[in-house]
C-alpha cells in the first residue's frame, strides 16, 4: 500500500502563500504550469521561495541576462486591447475605444467622458455618444479587476520574483509594469524619429504606421452659414453677395501730429512693400494735400499704424459737438478736419455725410470721396487751365448785383483786354463812368442807335475829370498822384486850386469853403478859403453843439476841444476813464473807468495864485506817493488821507510789499516843530532845562516812574525818535 503526502498548494499563476498560511518549517506549493515552485516558512515567521519548478529564461526577444524592452519589441497593433486587424487604419485616422478595444477611428471634435465604478462592473459616460459598460474580467475575457483579485494582489509579498525571468526594468519578485517602463516611440508601429513631434500635433495613422501629424479641417464647398464671426482677418480673392460695415486700407501717419479719429487724409507714399500707404492730413486751402481718399477709423500718433476708412461707416464719433444735422455733406475745412460748411477758397471736397448725431454713439456714412470740380474762391469764374479747371481774382461775377469784373480787382490791378469789336445790338444798353479809349487803338465801340458817344480822357497824367457844362474836363488844378516812387521829387496826393477872382482878389460869398463834408445836407467838416478847420458835432448833448470834437457818446471815445457855451477839453474811451479840462471851472479832472463824460470823481482845482487844491465837494480826499508798484494788490507806498474827519500820514504795504518807516528830517541840523512852535534843530544834552514849578514835595530821579514809564525810559525813547540826539 503506497503512502500520499500531500503539502499546502495553489494552482494560481505566481500566487504565494503568506506567513499565516504555514507553520515553521511546513512546505507550500505553487503547482501552476507557468509558476510552479516550492516555498517554506523559516523561524524568523518569513515565507522563503526554496526553488522554482525550472530552469532560468534563455533570452527575451532574442536577447539574454536583465532584459529591457527595446524599440520595435512590440506593434500597437499587438497589445491586447487594440485591435487594428478588424478594420485596417487609414490616414488621419486616430485610436478610439469602441467598448470592448482601441481600434481606428475619426476625430471628434469635443466630447466629455466620465466613469461610475461599481462592485460588478464600470461604466463610461459619453457625452457625444452611449454609454459603455466595461464588465469585471473573467477566465476568458478582458475586463476590470474585482474587488476579491484586488485582495488577492494586495497579498503577494514584496520582492517576489517571476519564475521565468531574472528581472524586468531592473525589478525582481513578482514584477508589474510601472509608469514609464515604455514610451509610446518605443511601440512597433509608431514612428516619432523620422519626424519629431512639435507641440499641438497628435499621432495619426499614415498607412504603414503612426507618426506625428496636425488636424486639419475641410470646408465644405460652396459653403452655407447664417452668420460668421471674423475675429482678425479673413482673407478671400472673391466675395459675392452684400457686405454691411467699412472697407479699409492699411494706413501710417506720417504727418508731424497726431491725428485724430474722423480726419480726413491723403496718400504721401508707401510703406515699404506691404500693402499699407503713407498718410497726412488734407487741407482744402492747400491743393497739394489732397484730394482726400478717405477718414481714419482711429486716433493714430505719429508713425503710428492703422486703417483709413473708403466706404462704409465710422462708428463712436461726436457728431454733437460741431452742431450738425443727420444727412450734412461734409467737407474736407481750410486748415484740415471736417465742417459742414461749404469752403469759399481752395478746393472742395465732400468726403462724408452725418450720420447718427450724438456725442460718443455717433456715425460718419462715407460713399465714396469726390472732388467738386471748382477752383478759386467764392465768385471766380471758371476756365480751362492746361485740361483743368482753374480761376483768378481779376475774373469774377457777383450774383447778387449782376457784376461782371475781368482784369482788376483788389488784388489784381490789371486792365480787361478785349480783342475785337463791342458790338451792342438794339436791346443792349452801355454805361459807364469813365470811358478810356487808346488813341491807337484800331478797335471801336459801337452803339446800333447811332447816338451814343465815347469821351476821352481830358488833361496830363494824374487830372481828375469832371462835368464841364456837359463835357468831360480836366486840368491841373484839379489833380491825384498816388504813385510816390522817386525820393528826389517832391509829390503832391491830392491838389485842388481854387482861383477866386480875377487877379488874386476875391469875389466869392462870404462862408465859401474849399472843402464842405456834410450828412443829411449839414455841414460836419469844413475848410475856408483860408485854411480855417472847423469840424461841426451836435452828437453830445451837454455840449450844446462842439465846434470841434470826435463822439460815441454811449461808449466814449471822444475829443470836444472847444464849445460855444462851455469851452473845455475831454479825453475819454471805455475801460480807461476819462480827462476833462474846463476853463470855465478852472480844475482838471478825471472820470472813472469806463465813463466817458459826466461829472469827474478826481479834480485838481487852482484855488488861488500859487495854490493848487485836491478837491471834490464833500467827499474826503487820499494822496499816495508811492516807493514801488506791482500791481493794485503788490506794493509800498506813503499815504495823506483825511478819514472820520482826522488827518493821518501812514506807511502802507500790500502783498509782496514792506510797509517803510517816516522820517522827519534827515540831518540833525534841520529844523523841526509841533503845533506852531518855531523849528528848532535836533536837541542835545546842552539844552536849557525847563523850570521846576515851585510848591516843594519829594525830589526825584531817573528811576521814579510817570504812568509806568522812567525818566531813562522816556529820555531813550525820545532819543530812539530822534527828537533827543
């Protein structure tokens, strides 16, 4: 009869016993094909491994002693839960999980995974897609561990070891992967030598293997959205269909200031070779900063970089403040910037219409810049210059009176030249002040009713015509001569010679004038036989009638130097006060500011032979004499003023001013007295002494006191005064 003696075993892949499953010295087995081998507990209480079933790994992958994984051991392809044989990858493809293995998929552009774990099994929310449920693993297929093989881990022993192998990783026991034991270029079928991955780049498949690559997205064509939103810039060589907003070139301000948001500008130049242009302000004064091709979309500094708006519309612009209304043209303004006022000079140029009128929301609608095809100023007619339109100031039309003027004006003094005949037919009419014809001419006026007559020019170079019993005349005593252009020749403006009487005796009235100048048919300003002046002014009533004066009798300016009643002189203007001097009054006077006649606030009278007086009735009088003056508010000076009916002299400061000491006298020897007694010089210690009143009492000296005050202290104070040397 055979005897059986069995031992502890277990037939689980690489499981050993623990301390509590043996008593010292009892033997265990490990009788799984894979990992048999023999274990015992020793007297420490410690499970040894006595000995594997077999003999040590001949080699992995082909190589022997501690072996590493190597690039190309493995293909993605081989590992147990990728499954690319199904369906082949294609390029651009990428691995996604389809519940059960990673296979070859598409990209999907955002989705949100989960997982809920239970004691049976897991789940993985999709948010793109279904749910998966991943199932606990099972003898035949993959699947998550259970709680129980959890447990069962968790009891092998540190530093176990695999029967077959020395060590992996360097690692010995019963060996599990660890985080970083391979990376993803060291799988077979995955390529990141040839072309280094750059950040941003997945890993697709490109038909042999999987490599580095970007994902791109294909726009459908033709392409339909409801709305697309631009952030930057988007580039197209054509677009057809409706556009709302501004088009816009790339500008640079190159002016020597800012310029502001809204101003209208001109091309100077490029930028180098990019599309931007060099930009200044136009100026519709100045023909060569324009025209205008369009209005800046912002504020730009000098060298600063933007867009200039063509066509479209400026949002965000103060169309308030300037005071216009919804659909003004808007010009480009003498001096640079917009105004919805029409230049009379320079060119002109509508660049936009106001849109949207409010301070900070406002619009500017541009349609596209056209100039008007005017030049010159208000008035100047047009004509062809070189292919263009141009003007001058000696050719103009004044609507309002119908006035034709060719050749001169008051800018250009030159004649109109008409080469060919005036020829007036019936309905026509000529007139004219003077008619100048060059004797030469070989050019006439002719007037179709045969009655018209042409004069010419009566007397020398520089004689004024005149009416002569129905002829023009002239003559040197009559004459104008405003071109003084010789120093050595003496000129005469403006002559007229009276001859009256036969041989120099007169005959003509009394009260003949070589110069009357009347208003309303009353004389204003004349001038006698004689050379008497006399200027004639009713316009100020006090005055009773001025033989001579000048008046604007509500805001002043005016001169009276003599009247018939009252005769004096007065000088005045607004803000500056006014003079009088009155003869019959006998004072000089001066008015306040801004008075230019009545009755003076400071008069300086003669009160006698010799006496000069500051008088104005009953208002008390001040005199100041001043050391230094600033201003009304800085300054130092003496003041003699009479105030609550009491004479005083002080020493005034104001401001930045220092008030000054008085001082009588300035030498010791210059007399000086007080209420009416004779001026004596400085006293000194040789002055008579007073009498002392008799009546007896106690004797005193120069330290008894009076009201507080020493003999020493008033004899020092005299002396700080000067009165005592």
């Amino acid at each position: 009869m055979s005897l059986n003696v069995r031992h502890k075993h277990s037939s689980v892949q690489d499981q050993a016993p623990q301390p509590s499953d043996l008593v010292n010295g009892e033997i265990a087995l490990n009788i799984n094909a894979n990992s048999t081998a023999l274990y015992t507990k020793d007297s420490a209480g410690n499970v040894v491994k006595l000995a594997p079933s077999g003999g040590d790994v001949d080699s992995v992958f082909g190589r022997t002693g501690a072996v590493v994984a190597a690039d190309g051991d493995y293909d993605l392809g081989e590992l147990g839960d990728v499954d690319l044989s199904t369906a082949a990858p294609v390029n651009g493809q990428f691995l996604a999980y389809d519940g059960a293995n990673w296979v070859p998929g598409d990209v999907v552009s955002s989705v949100d995974l989960g997982y809920t774990a239970s004691a049976t099994d897991g789940t993985v929310t999709n948010s793109a897609g279904a749910d998966a449920t991943v199932p606990l693993v099972t003898g035949a297929d993959a699947g998550l561990m259970a709680p129980a093989d959890k447990t069962k881990l968790d009891g092998i022993q540190a530093g176990a070891e695999v029967n077959a192998v020395d060590s992996v990783f360097g690692r010995t026991g019963a060996v599990i992967g660890a985080e970083g034991d391979y990376s993803l270029d060291q799988l077979g079928d995955v390529d990141l030598t040839t072309t280094p991955p750059t950040t941003g780049e997945v890993l697709q498949y490109d038909g042999s293997e999987w490599v580095p690559g970007t994902v791109s997205a294909s726009v459908p064509d033709p392409l339909t959205l409801n709305t697309l939103t631009v952030n930057t810039l988007l580039t197209a060589e054509h677009i057809h269909g409706n556009i709302a907003g501004s088009v816009y070139i790339h500008v640079k301000n190159t002016d020597t200031v800012q310029l502001a948001k809204g101003t209208p500008f001109y091309i100077t130049g490029t930028v180098g070779a990019s599309d931007a242009v060099e930009i200044q302000a136009a100026d519709s004064a100045d023909p060569a900063k324009g025209p205008a091709v369009g209005l800046l979309e912002d504020t730009l500094a000098v060298n600063g970089e933007g867009n200039g708006t063509i066509i479209g519309e400026i949002y965000q612009y103060d169309t308030a403040t300037p005071g216009w209304s919804t659909n003004d043209a808007l010009y480009v303004a003498n001096g640079g910037g917009l105004t919805n006022v029409e230049p009379t000079s320079g060119y002109r140029q509508v660049v936009a219409y106001a849109g949207r009128i409010q301070a900070s929301t406002g619009t500017l609608i541009l349609t596209g810049t056209s100039t008007d095809p005017v030049a010159g100023s208000n008035t100047q007619l047009q004509f062809n210059d070189n292919g263009g339109f141009g003007a001058d100031s000696g050719l103009t039309f004044n609507k309002t009176t119908n006035a034709l003027t060719v050749g001169a004006s008051t800018v250009d003094g030159g004649s109109a030249k008409i080469y060919g005949d005036i020829d007036l037919d019936d309905g026509g009419s000529f007139s004219t002040t003077v008619q100048a014809v060059t004797p030469t001419a070989n050019r006439t006026i002719s007037f179709p009713d045969a009655t018209g007559t042409v004069a010419l020019v009566n007397g020398a170079n520089g004689t004024i015509q005149y009416n002569d019993a129905g002829t023009l005349n002239g003559n040197s005593d009559f004459t104008v001569d405003p071109d003084w252009n010789d120093a050595s020749t003496v000129f005469t403006g403006l002559k007229l010679n009276v001859t009256d009487g036969a041989g120099g005796s007169p005959v003509s009235a009394a009260g003949s004038n070589l110069l009357d100048l009347q208003s309303g048919g009353t004389s204003s300003f004349t001038v006698g036989p004689n050379g008497a002046l006399a200027v004639y002014n009713s316009g100020f009533p006090a005055d009773g009638g001025n033989l001579f004066g000048v008046f604007h009798v509500s805001g002043g300016y005016h001169l009276s130097v003599s009247s018939i009643t009252q005769p004096f002189i007065k000088v005045g203007g607004p803000g500056t006060g006014s003079i009088q001097i009155r003869s019959d009054s006998g004072y000089l006077g001066w008015g306040a500011s801004g008075q230019a006649g009545g009755t003076p606030t400071l008069t300086i009278y003669r009160d006698a032979d010799n006496i000069l007086a500051q008088r104005n009735g009953t208002a008390s009088q001040t005199y100041r004499l001043y050391n230094t003056y600033t201003d009304a508010s800085n300054f130092e000076r003496l003041s003699f003023n009479w105030d609550a009916d009491v004479f005083k002299i002080k020493s005034e400061a104001g401001g930045t001013g220092t008030v000054r000491g008085i001082q009588l006298g300035s030498a010791a020897t210059e007399p000086v007295a007080l209420f009416g007694a004779t001026p004596v010089v400085q006293p000194t210690t040789a002055v008579g002494s007073a009498t002392v009143a008799g009546g007896g009492g106690t004797a005193v000296d120069d330290a008894t006191t009076f009201n507080g005050y020493t003999l020493a202290q008033v004899v020092q104070a005299l002396q700080n005064l000067g009165i005592l040397a």
